[in-house]
C-alpha cells in the first residue's frame, strides 16, 4: 500500500515536471503539442506521455478522475469562462502553493497562475484527481490489453514504471553522506 501511495505520488511529480518544462510555449487554439498547446492540449499532452489517456476537451477532461476538494501536485483545475460560468471552458494543472501551470489564451503562452488572482478565484468550478493506477472503474489490465498495438501505449507507462522503479530505489538504497560504494 505504501508503494502505491509512493508511486502516485511520484507520477503527479512527473506531470508537473513536465508540464513546467513547457512553460513559455504559445498558446494556440486547439493545438496538442509538442511546439503550441490550448489548455486542454496542453493536460492531454502531459498525461500522455505517462500513459494517462485523457479526453482532448476540458468539459470532457472534467468527468474524468475523482472529485477533490483537498489540492494536491497534479491534480485538475477547472474553471469556467463563459457569460453565465455554468461549463467548463478552461483546465489547469495544480503545481502546489496555490499556483497552476495553464496554457493560457489571455497571456498566449504556457505559464504559471497564481489560484489568488481575483480571474481565477471568480471562475474556479472545482478539482478531480486523475488516479493513474486505478485510472476508472475498470481493472488497469482490461484497459491494457484493449490497448493493442496502438503505438506509444505502452511505452509510455513502461517509461513511467521505470522513472518510478529508479526514483524508489535511489531512495531506499541512498548512502549515508561520506560513504564510499567501493571498499
């Protein structure tokens, strides 16, 4: 159990990462990356190159995962910036101390918000988590082998599985500071 909680936790780390690695790309409607995203494009992209399969749109972004209340690194944002604020219209990435990572068609470009700002909090509708071990309701196995040979499916989770197996053990096997590997 305390693996998965350890695993989770790292993957959202890598979403982040990632995600803030793109920071400064411009943004253009209905672009998916890699050189210019939409908000939707730009947390399809990230996902993705982890083996997370998200729907292109953010209202349809935002009937996947969990809802939460408690933010948490990695986590979705939605907001809403039609007249009425009724649908779903933008999505962010949660980096932590009240900050998302956006592609942002006020600002033109993949960048940093502050939550705080009066935009945001005016147009916050809620968070979901997307739990990339349980995914939905489906066994992960299921989805797998569905998968089939479309390309890049399964590379993507193998590269997390390893960034994660390799963060894991250089924690569990780190030396003490000034501790020799040779004898």
């Amino acid at each position: 159990m305390c693996l998965l909680a350890a695993t989770a936790h790292v993957l959202a780390g890598d979403v982040v990462d990632l995600a803030a690695g793109l920071i400064g790309r411009p943004y253009v409607w209905g672009a998916e990356g890699p050189k210019s995203f939409d908000c939707s494009g730009l947390v399809q992209f990230v996902f993705q190159e982890f083996g997370i399969d998200l729907p292109r749109r953010a209202v349809d972004q935002s009937k996947t995962g969990d809802p939460t209340r408690r933010l948490q690194r990695g986590d979705l944002l939605f907001f809403s910036t039609n007249a009425d604020r009724s649908l779903v219209t933008h999505v962010g990435i949660y980096e932590g101390a009240d900050v998302m990572i956006d592609a942002s068609k006020r600002h033109g470009r993949v960048r940093r918000d502050n939550l705080h700002e009066e935009f945001w909090v005016d147009r916050f509708l809620f968070a979901r988590r997307v739990s990339a071990l349980a995914g939905d309701d489906e066994p992960r196995e299921t989805r797998d082998d569905r998968a089939g040979d479309r390309p890049g499916r399964s590379t993507g989770r193998r590269r997390t599985a390893v960034r994660i197996i390799e963060r894991i053990a250089g924690e569990l096997f780190k030396l003490p500071t000034g501790t020799s590997r040779l004898r």
